[in-house]
C-alpha cells in the first residue's frame, strides 16, 4: 500500500480551508525511479527548472495514485492544478508546486502545454483502467510519459524534430514501468495496461495478473509488449545523436542504456513473483559508457 495521506475531498476555498492541502504524498522522491531524473549531467543552471517540473508530476502522479481517493475526487484535484499551472488562479497555496511551473516555464520560454498533458493523463487514470490495444496504450503515453522528453528538450533549447526520438525513449519507459508494477498496480487500483486485446489472443486474462508468478499466456503477452519497446528503442537510440547539447546527449545516452538492461531484465524476470530492477552495477555500467557515448555523439546526426 502507497504511504498516502486523508485528506478532505473539498477544494472550495472558505475561510476555514483555503490552505488545506491537497496533495497526498507518497513519499516518492526522485531516488526511487529507474531513471536518473536532473542529474549532475544536466547544465547546473537548468536543474532548478527540472527539479521543479518534478515535483509537479510528482504531486499529481501521487493524486492519481491515491487509493483512499474516489474517481471524481482525483480529477476535481487534478483539474485544480491545471487551472494554476495555466495562470487561472495564482494565489491558492494549496497549489504551489503548480504556480513554480507556471513561473519556471514562463522564465524559460517553455510551453505550459508539458504540464497540462501530464495532468490529463492523470485524468485518464482516474477514468480509465483497462488498454485493449497496442495503440491505445501508445496514446497513454503520448499524454503520461512523452511530455516529460519534450519539456527536457525544449527547455535546452532543441530542435522539436528531436520529438520523435524522445518520444519513443519515454513510451518505452513508461511501457516497462508498467510491466515492473502489474501486480500493484492491479491489486492496489484496479489499473491494467497489459492489453486485453493480446490478452485473449493468447488465452489469458485479466486475472492472471492477480496470480504470485506470471502463466505462459501472460508471458507471451508480456514479451510482446518487450518487443513493441524493441521496435521503439531503434528511434530512441539515435536521440543522443540528434541533440545539440552535449549534457543533454550525456543523460540521454545513460538512459537508453538502462532502458536496454532493463527490457533485458523483464524478459528474464518474473514481476509478478518478484521485483524486476535495475541493479547498482547496471547503473554504473550504464552511467560511465553512456556518458562517453553522449559526449562523443551530440549533434553527429546534424553534422
């Protein structure tokens, strides 16, 4: 069960709850994702604004998150962060991680649009907990996962045709991360992303999924997905390549190699007997070889 905290369902501002929180942290922070998030690799400048930005996603992922929470409480707190984020009420600070944003993406000349996209993904989750299609989940993650590249990329000043590639890095993390939280995700919300469509093709179901080690019909579901993030992952590598700043280029190389070991992992593991993750050599391994081929390949594709 997620660490979250009460809290009340009314987002009316009274005298009496104008500064009641509506935020439920989980106690999630930066340390726990599989992926370096504004690391040292980052021009120092820029690390505030990232640092900021999620914090943001942070706040909202744990809102969506928030078993103890009903459908339409979500959104009514979801929509609420919206609305700050986009400059419609400046003041609340129930809202503050969401008027940061707003103030770091108007210091930066960064579209609003990165934070409003993560918050209807969230909109989603509360409204949505099955994906029948491949497609269909390419398209949560247009919203849940894609925004996060774009923001990184423009924030350091990128070409947009670079959209392409991050794009796909970040489907393909958003896509494993999926596979590494089936169970919970299932169990604690209720939340599928494993395709019912593919589901049935291969004669399993939905509730195979509540089982303590996955079946041959499920894992075939499973390595299928892998092999769409395979496909992606052909794009994704090229991202280092396509970007002008070699500190971005540097993150971006590291990531694409942990996103490699790490669908190498789930091919091998089981997530529903045990964690599937990436391990303090892979990182290293990962960290020290990606940094030398970011350096090295930044901006070759334009040149």
């Amino acid at each position: 069960m997620r660490n979250v905290r009460p809290m009340s369902s009314s987002l009316e501002s009274t005298p009496e709850n104008t500064a009641a929180p509506t935020e439920t942290p989980s106690g999630k922070g930066a340390k726990d994702e599989n992926f370096p998030v504004g690391s040292f690799l980052l021009p120092k400048r820029l690390r505030p604004h990232v640092a900021t930005y999620y914090a943001f996603a942070r706040a909202i992922d744990d809102i969506a998150d928030n078993p103890d929470l009903t459908s339409d409480e979500k959104i009514t707190r979801l929509n609420a962060f919206d609305a700050a984020l986009r400059g419609e009420e400046k003041h609340d600070p129930r809202f503050q991680k969401a008027h940061a944003l707003r103030e770091s993406l108007a210091a930066t000349g960064v579209t609003t649009l990165h934070g409003s996209d993560l918050v209807a993904a969230f909109v989603q989750d509360a409204r949505k907990t099955r994906y029948a299609t491949w497609n269909e989940l390419l398209g949560y993650c247009a919203l849940s996962a894609n925004p996060v590249g774009r923001y990184l990329l423009d924030l350091h000043g990128e070409d947009r045709s670079g959209y392409r590639y991050s794009d796909a890095l970040c489907t393909v993390l958003q896509i494993v991360n999926h596979l590494q939280d089936c169970g919970d995700d299932k169990r604690e919300l209720d939340r599928v992303y494993i395709l019912s469509d593919w589901l049935s093709e291969e004669g399993a179901a939905i509730t195979d999924i509540d089982r303590d080690r996955t079946n041959p019909g499920l894992r075939r579901v499973m390595d299928r997905m892998l092999d769409g993030c395979d496909a992606l992952m052909e794009d994704a590598r090229k991202l280092p390549s396509v970007l002008a700043s070699k500190h971005l280029a540097m993150e971006s190389a590291i990531i694409v190699r942990l996103a490699d070991r790490l669908i190498a992992r789930l091919r091998k593991g089981d997530p529903l007997a045990t964690r599937v993750a990436l391990t303090k050599p892979d990182f290293i391994s990962a960290g020290v070889r990606g940094a030398i081929v970011g350096f090295v390949s930044a901006g070759s594709e334009a040149a």
